[in-house]
C-alpha cells in the first residue's frame, strides 16, 4: 500500500514542491491551502504524514496542532515554518505533548534536499509503523 501524504500550507508552490518530493520518494501526495480542506480531507481517509505549515490565515498553527490532537488523528506530522527555529521547537514538543507523533521539521525556505531527506525519512518511520502492526 502506498503511503499518503498530506500537505497544508497557504502558499500553493511551496505545498505543490513538497508534493513533487514526496511523490519521487514514493508517496501518494496531495496539497491543500486552507484548514477547511484539510479537516474534509480527514472526512474521506486520514493520511499516513502531514506536512503542516505553521502560519495559516486562518488558524495559528500552535491552535492547529491543538485541534488534530482532540480530533484523534494517528497522522505522523512534519512541521514547517519559516519563523524561527524556537518557534518550531515549542510546536514539536506541544505536539508531542499532546500525543502526536513528530517526525520531523522544516524551516523554510527548504532546500529541494532538505525536503527529500525528510519525505525519506517520513517513508521509512510509516514503513516500519505498518511492519509493526503486522506482527
């Protein structure tokens, strides 16, 4: 089964470039650029990842990760942002805290490696998630 990949961020090129990534390292990706689309997309199937940009229009991203955690999602989570790298440190340990599994961050702007590396890195950890639920 080929993982999916969820990709949420306002800036349609940015989320369009990590889903060409992603796709190259073998997930079946998709973009959306608003928080309303990604809570119809959790209506149909939840994916395996979510690359969640941090700064939304309509929703903080701190308020965001709050929000998947009471909706019970088991989607690993890659976090992204341009802001600072404090800012992403307290929205991985938030999640975290909160239950979710972080498996990975992104500051951008991101390198077309970085991006790589981290799609890998998600394939492997959703790879071994299903190996360990089939023993």
């Amino acid at each position: 089964m080929v993982p999916t990949m969820l990709v949420v961020d306002d800036q349609e090129e940015m989320a369009e470039l990590v889903c060409d990534v992603a796709g190259m390292v073998g997930f079946k990706a998709e973009a959306v650029t608003s928080v309303r689309d990604l809570f119809k997309k959790f209506e149909v199937a939840m994916p395996d990842v979510i690359v969640l940009d941090l700064i939304m229009p309509d929703i903080d991203g701190l308020e965001l990760i709050q929000k998947l955690s009471r909706t019970g999602s088991r989607s690993k989570l890659i976090i992204m942002s341009g802001y600072q790298s404090s800012y992403l440190r307290a929205a991985e340990i938030l999640a975290d805290g909160l239950g979710l599994t972080t498996i990975g961050v992104i500051r951008k702007p991101a390198s077309i490696s970085d991006l790589e590396l981290q799609c890998e890195t998600a394939k492997r950890a959703v790879e071994l998630d299903r190996s360990a639920r089939h023993v």
